[in-house]
C-alpha cells in the first residue's frame, strides 16, 4: 500500500498537490477522517495531537490516522508532551505554547478531551477546502450569530480556488455544508462543538458530486 503525508499549506512545506484536489476527493478525505476519530472515540480514547502531517493517504486516497497515542502510551502521560526536537509546536505547560491545530482549552488542562480532537478536525476540514489557515481572531469573527447563508459570499471567497473554478452546479451547498461544520468544530467554546458522530453524520448526509 502506498501512503503519503496528507500536507495542507504549500507555501510551508514546498510544492503539493493538495490545491488540485477535486471537492470529491476532498470530501471523501473529510469523511475518512471523521470516520477514524469518531471509532478512536468510540473505543473511549483520545488521539491528541491531531494534524495534518498525523494523516496519511492511500493511493486510493483513503486517510489513514497515525501517530495515535504513541507518545502518550510510552510516558503514561494524557497530556501534550514537550519536545523540542519536533518541527510542529507541542504544548509545554512550563512554557503555554499553542500549536495550530490545538484546542485553546488544552492548555489549561493535562487530562485530554475528544473536544480537542473535534478541534483539531474542524481546523483541518477547513484548510481542506480553503487551502489556508485561520487564526483564532479568524475564527472568532466567523463564529457568530449569522447563518451560513448570510456569509455565504464570504465563504464562498475564502473556498480553494481550484474548487470554484470547476462547476459548481450541486456543489455550491455541499460546500457551504462543509464550511458550516468546520466552523463549528473549531468553536473556541467547546460545548459548542458536536461530538465526532455528530460531524460524522453530518458530513455523510453531504452527496458527492456526480
């Protein structure tokens, strides 16, 4: 089986393909990704350090979830080890550093949470069809009292430009769907955000396009 590291922003990491990727297969991405947390949680655990170089892809693009646990299986700790050594930012308590795709709440706890892996996912599913980033000011700014109708243009502004460039005929609200689920697992409120059988459910209910 061939599998390579599912890399995100390109601008980081040198030349990708991830901004050729079709909405479908991206969709399909999302699911599989959804999928593998919502059994992780389903077993009682925690991945905890969930992020785009922890996702692998078949040649069939299938994810493949990595790195699960293994840190935290060979310290007996559920937190987020400090280790310098890594290129990501891992969270030191000592030091209250953040890395992207961490949940802001995570730094106030050492007992891990499925929250932040819906945290983690929410961040990803959104890089995935924007092919960027969001700060948390970003992410503040979208989470508001609108309807994804009413940011609708924003939305589909900030939406990968490889993706709207194609026919949008029957993927405008499935992209929108998508948007709208990110957003709301990567609330900075985590009651606010669903369980990953929730998103799980949401992101099957989306039909690929045809």
């Amino acid at each position: 089986m061939c599998v390579f590291v599912f890399l995100l922003i390109s601008e980081k990491v040198g030349s990708s393909s991830c901004h050729t990727l079709s909405f479908e297969v991206r969709l399909k991405i999302a699911k599989g990704i959804a999928k593998g947390l919502s059994y992780i949680h389903e077993k009682k655990h925690v991945h905890g350090n969930m992020n785009p170089n922890n996702i692998l892809l078949t040649s069939e693009m299938d994810p493949v979830i990595s790195d699960f646990g293994l840190e935290w299986l060979i310290s007996g700790k559920t937190n987020y080890a400090c280790d310098k050594s890594r290129n990501d930012t891992i969270m030191c308590r000592d030091h209250l550093h953040r890395h992207h795709y961490q949940a802001p709440e995570s730094l106030k706890t050492f007992k891990s949470n499925p929250k932040w892996d819906v945290y983690a996912f929410g961040i990803i599913l959104l890089e995935l069809f924007s092919g960027k980033g969001f700060s948390d000011k970003e992410l503040a700014m979208w989470n508001t009292n609108l309807t994804i109708a009413d940011m609708e243009t924003n939305i589909l502004r900030v939406t990968d430009q490889f993706i709207t460039s194609m026919d949008m005929h029957g993927t405008k609200d499935s992209i929108l769907r998508c948007f709208e689920l990110g957003f709301s697992c990567a609330s900075l409120v985590p009651h606010k955000r669903p369980s990953m059988k929730e998103a799980l459910h949401v992101l099957e209910k989306i039909p690929s396009p045809s």
